[in-house]
C-alpha cells in the first residue's frame, strides 16, 4: 500500500521580491544607458550641425555657386549665360534660405528650418515680388497662414489663408504664380 504525505507548504514569496528587484534593476540600467546613448548622439549631431549651418552672406552663396547678378540678372560668373537653379544658404544656425532663379530671373525665395519646414517666402513675376506667405499656424485640421501681395513696389496684406489637411502653401502659391503667368502670355 502507498502512503500519501501531505504536501508542505512553500513559501515563495522571498524568491519572487528578488527576481523583481533584480528585473527593475536591469530595467533601470538598461533605461539609464539608453538615456545616456542618446544623449551622447544628440550631442554628436548637433555638434556636426552646429559646424555644418556656419551663416552665410548671400554674396558668398552667390560666389561659392559660380554666380553673379548684374542689373538683377543672374549670370554664372565671367559668361553671359543666364543661371538657372537655386541658390541655398543658412541665413542663422537655424534658418536657411532657398532662392531660385529661371533665366536668370528670381522666381522665390523660401526660408526653412534647420529640419527643412517651410517658414515663409516669397513669390516673383519677372523678378519683382507678388506674393508673400507667412509662417504657418494649426487649427484643428486646418493650417492658417498670413498671405500678403505686392502692388506697384507696396506690400499689401491678403489676409490670413486657410488650408485643410496639410497640402503645401507654398505649392499652391507656385501654381498661382505659374497661373498667372500664363494668363498674361
């Protein structure tokens, strides 16, 4: 005949707090080193950023693109051929700007972030300005912008803008732009 012995009971309960504390611990090491790995890359990149947004004069970005603008046309430099193409810059650390020529002739000119938002700009008709976009603001769904126009040299407010669902102001401004000029052909 088998005997049954009754079952004693364990008491697990110091065994389950050490695997605990030895589980936070790693946890909170493992936290730590990926703060601090972090940390030490956002300093790497901003230290190669900080050397590579150096500020320039537009007349160094003009020179350092082979350019020159005589009577307020772009021209690669020692030749009559007309430059086409955009000239870019930081304007700060942390504002760079984007000016394009077609023949010569600006066409706009853009300020992005370091990150590459678009800030604002502004739009020409044979090189003179015609329109101006400010910086824009969200409300909801929609993206809010101030719109100024040029008229006869004076720069006239527009008004605030409206766009629903992020398409870029800045691409419906050159497809104005682009309008326009094929309404005066």
């Amino acid at each position: 005949m088998t005997t049954i012995e009754p079952i004693k009971n364990i008491d697990n309960k110091p065994l389950t707090l050490k695997i605990r504390q030895e589980s936070r611990q790693k946890t909170h090491k493992a936290r730590n080193s990926l703060i601090a790995g972090s940390l030490s890359a956002l300093a790497i990149i901003g230290a190669v950023g900080i050397i590579k947004t150096k500020p320039m004069s537009f007349e160094d970005a003009l020179k350092k693109a082979g350019v020159e603008i005589k009577d307020n046309v772009a021209k690669k430099i020692g030749t009559e051929e007309l430059f086409t193409g955009k000239i870019k810059r930081f304007e700060t650390r942390n504002k760079k700007e984007t000016t394009e020529y077609v023949d010569g002739i600006i066409t706009e000119k853009i300020y992005h972030s370091a990150f590459g938002k678009e800030l604002s700009g502004t739009f020409y008709i044979d090189g003179k300005p015609k329109y101006g976009v400010g910086g824009i603001g969200k409300s909801r769904n929609r993206f809010l912008f101030p719109a100024y126009e040029y008229e006869n040299g004076h720069l006239v407010a527009r008004g605030e803008g409206c766009i629903e669902n992020k398409p870029s102001v800045f691409e419906e401004y050159r497809k104005l732009i682009k309008k326009l000029k094929e309404e005066n052909k």
